[in-house]
C-alpha cells in the first residue's frame, strides 16, 4: 500500500474531520498504526479539527477507521474536503 509522503501528497485525498479535543493524539496514534493510510495534521487545536491526507485507494479504509471509532474519539464529523 503506498503512503502519502511529501512527494505524493498532492495525489491524496484530504479530509476534515472535526472531535474532541483531548483525543486528537489518539486519532493520530490510530491512523498511524495503520501503516501507509494516512498522515494526520491539525488544523486547529481549540476547535479540534484535524485534516487527514489519505493516500490513494485507502479512502473506504479511512472511513471504515473513522466510523469505528466515531464515539470513542468523539468525532462529531468527518467529510472530505473540497480542494
């Protein structure tokens, strides 16, 4: 499965995903650990929004991860951003 990295991320999807706070580190511990899914940066820490760079083909992964985990980080939202 191929990442995003610096040199791929502009053939990634990206995708908003707004939770709570505290569990920021969490979400990023968990897509992490899916090794090549996605890389996780925060947008905003105070409104909790993060944005995901999903690499290629691993959107239906991503989603799958999210709505998983959906109560447990307290994510309120998630949706792709428009580019």
């Amino acid at each position: 499965m191929a990442g995003c990295d610096a040199m791929s991320m502009d053939r990634c999807r990206v995708f908003g995903v707004w939770m709570e706070p505290r569990n920021i580190h969490l979400l990023t511990s968990i897509i992490e650990a899916y090794e090549g899914l996605g890389v996780v940066t925060t947008e905003d820490p105070r409104l909790a929004h993060v944005r995901i760079a999903v690499a290629p083909g691993c959107e239906a992964e991503l989603m799958t991860v999210l709505d998983h985990e959906k109560q447990r980080l307290g994510i309120r939202s998630f949706a792709q951003s428009v580019p």
